[in-house]
C-alpha cells in the first residue's frame, strides 16, 4: 500500500518524488546529520499518494486539466481567473477520511496541540534547475488538528496560485505532473529569538569559499519577503576547517519590523515594529555565527554542490536549527570565468541608493507601483519601483528591465527572483518609492560593487565580455591587482591573477569606517558636537569605539584577504596625507594644518609620532586580528613613505610592540614602498630591514622630478618615461635582486605604454600591480613584453 504519511525518520534524500525535495532534504538530515550535531526540529510529511488520493476523491484531476488548457499562454491575460478557478476548485474538496485520520495520529505523535509549521513541498521542488522558491504556501503557528487539516488544505490549493502556474510554464514543467506533499514540522519559538537564511557560497558573485547568513529578529518571512533589511555575516569556510575566526564580515541591519505570533495561539503571525535598542543589535553572536556556518560546510559537503538553507533559533531553549535545505540554484550554474564587466560612460544626479544585486546596469521608464493588482500599468522592458515584493509579483517582474525596492537583503524575494531572472535589482533602497516619480527615466547601476545608485535620466554605458579561461598568463612576471573596495573582492578574484600587490586601507577607512581613528580613541575629549553624533550613530553598537575601528577595519582587509586566498594580498599601511586624515569624522581636530600635505605628515612618520601613534596601533591590532585570529595568514604588510633608515627601525619597532614581531612570527613578511629617492639609494640598507620593495611610480616620479602630482599648471613634466625616472627604476631593480629580495611596481603606465611595460620586464621586475580596469590590457602588454624579450635573447 503506498503510504498517506511518512515521518522524517522514514525519509531519505531520494524520495523526491514522494514527499518533494523540501522535505526529502528534511529527512536526509534528520537522518545523516543529526549524529554530527545539526539539529532538524521533528515532523512529517503527506506524500504524493496522499495527494492523488484526495485529486481521485474529489474527481479533479481532469477538471483541473481543463481549467489549465483554458489559460492564455501568449499574454496570460486570463492568469488571475485561472488561477483562482483552480484553487476553489480544491477548497470545495474533501480529504479522504484515511488520509484525515493518518494526519491526526502523526501530529498526535509530535504532541497533542503542539504549535507546528506547515509548509508545501511541490515533487519537482528544488531541482538544480528550478528552485520553486516562493511559488507555493506556508503556514506558521498552527495548533489543533482541524486547523491543520484546513492548513494542508490551502497548501494543496497553492499548487495553483498565479505565480506557481505561470513559474511552471516558464520551466516547462507540466502541470499534470507536478504534485504537492506538505511537511508539518514542529514549530522553532523563533518568534521569540531570530530566523534567516545561508548560503554556501557569495550570493552575488559566486564565489565558492565563503558562506553567507543574514537573518532578523522574530520568524523568517520578513527576510524571505523582503519587508525587512536583515543582519549579513560573511564567514570563510578555509578558516573555519583549520579551526581560527571565520567571520571575515559583519553589517547590522535595520530590522524594522518582528514578525511574531498572533496574540493567541494558533492565530497565525503579526509584524510588530522593532525597539530601537534592538535593531542596533546584532541578532547573533559570533558563537552561533561559527556554529551556523559550521553547520552549512556540513551540508554541504554531505550534499556535495553549493547549497541554500533556512534556520530558526528557539527563544524559549536558545538552540539553533536547520528547518530547510535545498541546492543553490543561481551561481552554482553559471561559468564564474565568463565574465561581463558593465561601465557607465558618465553619471548623473544619484536620486537614491541600496544593496546592489548583481552587476548589470539598466536603463529605462521608472514605473512606481503599489501592489500586483496594478500589473496592468506595468509594461516590457520598464524598471518596477515598489515597496517590497512578494511571490505575488513573479508574473510582473519577468516583464521589468531592472526591479528597485525600499525595504529588503540581498536574501529577499526581490534579490532571489531578480538572480534568478538575470535583471539587475537595488533593494533597501528607504525611500525610492518617494524620490522617483512614476513616468520618470532612470538609470539602475549595478557595476560599482555591493552599492547600488539609481541615477536620473539615461546614462550609456558599455559592456566588455571576457572568458577568463582563454586568457594566459605571463610567464616569468607576476600580474597583480590593485584593490581598496572588500565589496569587489570576491568579484576580482576571478581575474587570471596572481594576488594582491596593493591593497590601500584609505578606501576602507574612508568608506566603511568614515571616523578618524584618533577621535574614536578620545571620544570624550571631542568638542565638535555633531561629529560626535555622527560616530554615536556610526557605533551605535559597540561600547569600545576603538573596537568599531579594529573590527571594520579587520573585516574589511579580510575580505580581501579572503577573495585570494592563498595568493599573497600586500597590505600597505595608512597614507592618508595630513588634509585628507582632517576630512574623517572628528579628524579637524587631530591633524595639523600643512601647506604641502604630498610631503609632509604622512605615512611611516606618522607611526611613531605622538600625534597619530595610538590610531596606528589600532591599524596593528586590526592586522594582527586577521592573520592570527582568522588564520588568513597571506596578509604581507608594506610600509609607505619610509624617508630614512631611522625612520624604518622605529616603525618596525612599534610594529613589534602591537604583536607584528618576526621573530615570532616567521611566516610575517613586511615590504616598504620604493617611492623616495632616498629608498633606491639606500635600497641595500633598507633591504636589510625590509623583505621586498614595491615601486611607487605616482611618487618616485613626483620626487624625482620634483612635480607635485596634484598640480595641473605642470602636469605635462609628469612622466614615468621620463630617462631620470627610469635610471631610478633601474637602479632599485638591480639592487633588489642583489640583494635577493622581491622588487614589484605598482602604477598604470605599465598598462597604458606597452614600452613601458618591456622597459619592466626587460629589468626583470618580479611582478607588476594594476589597477581592475587595466588589468587584463596589462597582462597583455607584459606578454608581449616577455615574447619580444625571448626573441632578442
């Protein structure tokens, strides 16, 4: 007799076609992984069978069919009546009596007016090539056994919503086909505690190394729908299998909302506004961050592809569960090496901004609507603006060029769907809904990272195609990357490279951090009252503000770090100059005024000096952070604008003293800047110090020349090519390599003049640094540089 009910100890991962891969993947845990510590809350599942049998009891089988065969497959123009056709068709239905009993007697086992979710599991569900993400119903805090009767029942009617029918159509699946099995499973007091999702891998590039949570206060749906801005954590899977910090990334979200349940039980969830205190803190700590992302490597090693997965935290015992699991649908089938790079040409006014999904831009009519009824109003190739979506609006979106919303992660409905449809989406955006008007033309970019702008009017822009697996690499010199932005990192790290040979602290401490260090360490002592609330809001969360410092500014380098790991990424120190460090929050009051800040406070000098020597310590403790606590041992650190042998050892002294010590630590290897003339004149007693150089060109030029690069009246003297300039090259590779230590330029004349470039190589320089949009003509005119080297050897 094939079974009504199987419990998920009966279930198996290859009982797709019997209870749907929601729950197949339920039992598979429940039965493999238990015994390695994940946790999977009990319960069961109609099967298939139940669900022939209530279509042959109530004979609908072929009146559905016919309903179906009625639709307008060209426009869907009669989707909604459809739809609801379909779906009062099963609610006028009856469940068998076997089939009601059977469901009573296992939701007795799980105990008698237990609180339970009930959630629909399509049998075609979860494929790698269709997620079914959101097509069908779930219904949370339902007690009592005819209230879950009437539960299964909807959930067999969502097989018909509008946007299931039309998400079948599009996949190709016959409706015929696809049947629904419905879990119920032992509700997770979430709604007391937080909820979210993960993924096994960055959700907007691909990248395979990190896993990625969000997650809010109270039940999930607010993240699945969007309604909320949630809580991110980025965690680094090689960190955490050799047992160090994985948590390389944290950002705290809005959380406006809780969703929780109804004021009496069984009376479904209501969404109440979040206290202030509460959204200003993180709904996990970093032990139960490790233990999720520890979970999800489990899984997916278990399943062995890159995998999606919902989890609940009970308020009432404060244990974490997996409540879902099902395969990565997006990035897990898309080629990360073919690569589409989109530029703007030129930008215009920003009328609004939020979380970038993707890295496409699209142009065209803003049409700001406020629910799905209004579809009609929406017409091809238009961009939506709206509040929040739900799965009501997949027929709507796969008519938009680009979807823009208020409220929402990078996990919501919008962001899943918009992946999934290949369009570009700017979701949290606050406001977007108020600034754009409906009518108006607009811009959506996408392309400069995790950001995403919506700029008035139409903006051109182009689009380079690249097939990373065609391009070669040099053969003797190393490519490298320039880099400042973590949110590009994981995008860069496909690029053909051989690491990081610059990466600037300026942009993270400008970008992220926005605060000068100095100001966090004597906060008290401030007397600019609105930069004092600037960094109240800034660290909001945190009761040390240096923390905020150290734990932004060792996210963000280890982001990076990350993205390359194992190749090296060389982190050069802080060189703000002294007018730039004053325009930080708070930072008036701790820089001196310079009239030539290019050669002045900048730098190695300011390490040591009383002015500045705590902030640095801050910047050594946020390294230290990254190479030990994470393990992300592939941080090398660089020193710039060191003028003097003095000048090296008291920096390398202070250094030693906030835990960057050598001697300790063999595998630390520190590089100064070559941008001074002193430093290749003194190149061989720096060498002594130092374990490689890396030449400034921007610099060496400036000072050999003696051109403020910053000057216009006499930029046209500005030349790398210069022959001065290049007998200082020169003369820093020869003595580099005889003194055995690593020499590299970073600059972007090795790009823009291929004789550069054979200039270079033909001195033997070690590796060369570019900036992403140079990079890959860069490795172009280093191979023609090393083939016509070839040629005259």
């Amino acid at each position: 007799m094939k079974p009504f009910i199987k419990k998920f100890e009966e279930i198996l991962i290859n009982d797709v076609s019997i209870v749907g891969g929601k729950n197949a993947s339920l039992g598979e845990m429940y039965n493999k992984l238990s015994t390695k510590g994940i946790k999977v809350p009990p319960g069961f599942a109609t099967t298939a069978f139940a669900f022939e049998a209530f279509l042959e009891y109530n004979q609908l089988a072929a009146r559905l069919e016919n309903i179906i065969t009625g639709l307008d497959r060209t426009l869907f123009s009669n989707l909604k009546e459809t739809g609801a056709s379909a779906r009062k068709l099963i609610m006028d239905g009856e469940l068998p009596k076997d089939l009601k009993d059977e469901i009573v007697e296992a939701y007795n086992i799980l105990g008698a007016e237990t609180t339970v979710a009930v959630r629909s599991s399509a049998t075609a569900e979860d494929l790698p090539q269709a997620s079914f993400a959101g097509q069908h119903e779930s219904y949370l805090n339902v007690k009592g056994a005819n209230n879950l009767l009437m539960a299964i029942k909807k959930c067999y009617a969502s097989l018909y919503t509008d946007r299931a029918i039309k998400y079948r159509e599009d996949k190709g699946f016959v409706h015929s086909k696809v049947y629904l099995s419905v879990g119920v499973q032992k509700m997770v007091r979430s709604d007391k505690a937080s909820s979210g999702v993960g993924f096994t891998l960055d959700p907007e590039s691909g990248f395979r190394n990190v896993i990625h949570l969000s997650g809010v206060w109270g039940l999930g749906e607010n993240l699945v729908q969007g309604t909320v801005t949630p809580d991110e954590y980025y965690v680094f899977k090689t960190s955490l299998r050799n047992g160090k910090n994985g948590i390389i990334q944290k950002k705290l979200g809005t959380k406006e909302l809780t969703m929780v349940y109804g004021e009496t039980q069984g009376a479904g969830t209501i969404n109440v506004e979040t206290p202030v205190a509460r959204r200003n803190e993180y709904i996990l700590d970093d032990i139960e961050i490790t233990k999720l992302a520890n979970w999800a490597l489990i899984i997916e090693d278990h399943y062995q592809k890159p995998m999606d997965i919902e989890w609940a935290k009970d308020g009432l015992s404060g244990e974490i569960f997996i409540i879902q699991a099902r395969p990565e649908t997006v990035h897990s089938l898309i080629n990360p090496m073919l690569f589409s790079e989109y530029k703007l040409l030129y930008k215009s006014e920003v009328l609004c901004s939020g979380n970038a999904i993707g890295s496409k831009v699209a142009t065209g009519i803003a049409r700001v609507l406020q629910s799905p009824k209004e579809m009609d109003k929406l017409k091809k190739g238009e961009i939506l603006i709206t509040d929040v979506t739900s799965p009501d609006w997949d027929p709507l979106l796969q008519k938009c060029a680009a979807i823009v919303t208020n409220k929402g992660g990078r996990t919501s409905h919008a962001s899943i769907v918009a992946r999934e449809l290949g369009v570009p989406a700017i979701v949290g955006c606050g406001n977007a809904t108020e600034i754009i008007r409906d009518g108006d033309e607009i811009t959506i970019s996408c392309c400069e990272g995790k950001t995403g702008y919506i700029y008035k009017g139409k903006i051109g822009y182009r689009i380079k195609e690249t097939d990373f697996s065609n391009i070669k690499k040099p053969k003797v010199t190393k490519p490298m990357l320039i880099v400042g932005d973590p949110d590009q990192a994981f995008k860069l790290s496909f690029y053909p490279n051989d690491g990081v040979g610059l990466m600037r602290l300026e942009f993270i401490i400008n970008h992220f951090i926005k605060v000068h260090p100095m100001a966090l360490i004597h906060f008290d002592k401030l007397t600019d009252d609105i930069a004092r609330k600037q960094i109240e809001e800034l660290t909001s969360s945190y009761k040390d503000k240096k923390k905020y410092f150290v734990d932004k500014l060792s996210q963000g380098i280890a982001t990076i770090a990350a993205a390359f790991y194992p190749k090296d990424v060389i982190v050069r120190l802080s060189d703000f100059k002294s007018n730039e460090y004053a325009n930080l929050i708070g930072g008036k009051e701790f820089e001196p005024h310079e009239e030539n800040p290019m050669i002045g406070f900048r730098g190695a000098s300011r390490y040591y000096h009383p002015l500045y020597k705590e902030g640095f310590n801050l910047e050594c403790q946020a390294i230290k952070k990254v190479r030990n606590d994470m393990g992300l041992s592939n941080i090398k650190l660089m020193v710039p604008f060191c003028r003097t042998i003095q000048e090296a050892h008291k920096v390398l002294d202070v250094m030693m003293a906030n835990g960057l010590d050598r001697n300790k630590d063999h595998s630390l290897q520190i590089f100064m800047m070559a941008e001074i003339p002193s430093n290749v004149l003194l190149a061989d007693k720096f060498a002594e110090l130092f374990d490689g150089f890396s030449i400034g060109s921007n610099d060496l030029t400036q000072l050999t020349l003696g051109v403020d690069r910053d000057s216009e009246l006499v930029s046209e003297i500005f030349d790398e090519q210069d022959d001065a300039v290049k007998m200082m090259i020169t003369l820093m590779i020869d003595k580099a390599k005889y003194c055995r230590v690593k020499v590299g330029l970073c600059g972007q004349a090795p790009s823009d003049i291929p004789q550069f470039a054979q200039f270079l190589v033909r001195k033997g320089i070690d590796s060369i640094s570019f900036n992403p949009d140079a990079f890959l003509k860069g490795i172009q005119n280093i191979i023609a540089a090393e083939q016509k080297l070839t040629v005259l050897l």
